[in-house]
C-alpha cells in the first residue's frame, strides 16, 4: 500500500496527492460548501509499518485558480489519520478540524471537527 494516488471521501470529494521523502503534496477537489480546487500539503511517517501509515495533511480553501466567491476563501483544515486494508480496500480513516476567522466573540463558531473516511480510485473520473 502507499499513500499517494487518487482517493474519494464519502461526499465525493477528490484528493490527488504525491509523497516523497514523507513530504505530501497535492490537490483537494470539493463540491461541498464552496466549490473549487484548493492546495494540500503534509507529512506522511517516512518508513511505516507493514500494514498501515500514519500521516496529516493541510487544505488552504483559497482555490488554485485564485478565484474565490465567498468567506471560504480565509478557512484552513487540518487533516489527520492513517492508511489501513479494511475489508480489502485501501481506506484513508481521517478526523479533521476546520477553522475560519472570526471576531473574539464569535470564536466558539470557529471551529468544526468531524470525521471523513476516503478510499483509493484508480484515476479521477466521478462515479
């Protein structure tokens, strides 16, 4: 198994990432929210175990073609998980925090966590 190639959340949602050297680079496709392409780096546990690999990633939701429609353009979200075989498909399990600006006052609205859940496809063409 290896982290980089194509991978689709639940919400149809598409990641192209690289890794070299434990180094993650890509892009995130969504359809959810604010719509676009937007940039994604992170680390990968360089030398994992047999079987599974760790790894986190960033999104910058200010899209790649810097053309930008809405607040969602100042959000970022952090993404953390590990790479496992479940029921004979390749699984990225993943919980993430978004955050977006806000006044001080605002702030317990800043934040969202949740789960996301992605499996490998074998080029990018939807479903």
């Amino acid at each position: 198994m290896q982290l980089a190639g194509v991978w689709e959340n639940e919400h149809g949602s598409i990641m192209e990432i690289t890794v070299q050297e434990g180094r993650i680079e890509g892009s995130y496709s969504s359809h959810t929210g604010d719509t676009g392409t937007y940039r994604v780096l992170g680390l990968a546990d360089p030398a994992p175990d047999e079987g599974t690999q760790t790894f986190s990633f960033a999104v910058s939701w200010r899209p790649l073609d810097g053309h930008a429609d809405g607040a969602g353009e100042h959000w970022v979200s952090g993404f953390v998980g590990q790479l496992q075989l479940i029921n004979g498909e390749e699984t990225l399990t993943t919980m993430w925090m978004l955050t977006k600006p806000t006044t001080p006052e605002e702030n317990w609205t800043s934040m969202l966590i949740d789960k996301s859940v992605f499996k490998r496809r074998d080029k990018l063409s939807r479903r």
